[in-house]
C-alpha cells in the first residue's frame, strides 16, 4: 500500500543540508519505495517512486517536528550527513 510509513535499506543521503533520509528503497511487502529519517526516531514515508517517497518524507519530517515541539519533546539538530553508503 502507498504512502504509508515503513523502515527501508541503508543508503542515506542529506536533504537540502537538513536531516539525513534513507535513499528510498524497493519495499516489497508494502508494493511501494520507502524512505526513512534515522534522526528522527519512527520517521519514514513511502511512495509509488522513489521521488514521489523523498516529497512525503519532507511532509513527515514537518510532521515529526511540530508534534514533537507540541509535546514538549526534544528535537534533534540536523546532522546532515551521509550515514551509509
């Protein structure tokens, strides 16, 4: 099923200098490519291509954001940096 969040593979590349996201990858289970955000605990999206994955991480990323701020939780800085490869 297609935009649903799931973890992916390894492969990490930075977004525009902000957190680090998980290439996306081939989920076969969830028929869609999947993509994830290792800083931010439980944050990942998917798609039906690998862009349409990375453009739905960026809103789960917001997401991810403004519930942890109203929660009072810590939000982490942006590593911003390649994780694996």
């Amino acid at each position: 099923m297609a935009d649903r969040h799931r973890p992916c593979g390894p492969a990490a590349m930075s977004v525009a200098g902000a957190a680090t996201v998980s290439l996306p990858s081939w989920s076969e289970p969830d028929q869609a490519f999947v993509a994830e955000v290792p800083e931010l605990e439980g944050c990942m999206a998917d798609g039906t291509t690998q862009g349409d994955a990375l453009r739905n991480v960026e809103t789960a990323i917001d997401e991810w954001i403004e519930t942890a701020g109203a929660l009072g939780r810590e939000i982490p800085k942006p590593k911003g940096r390649l994780l694996h490869a």
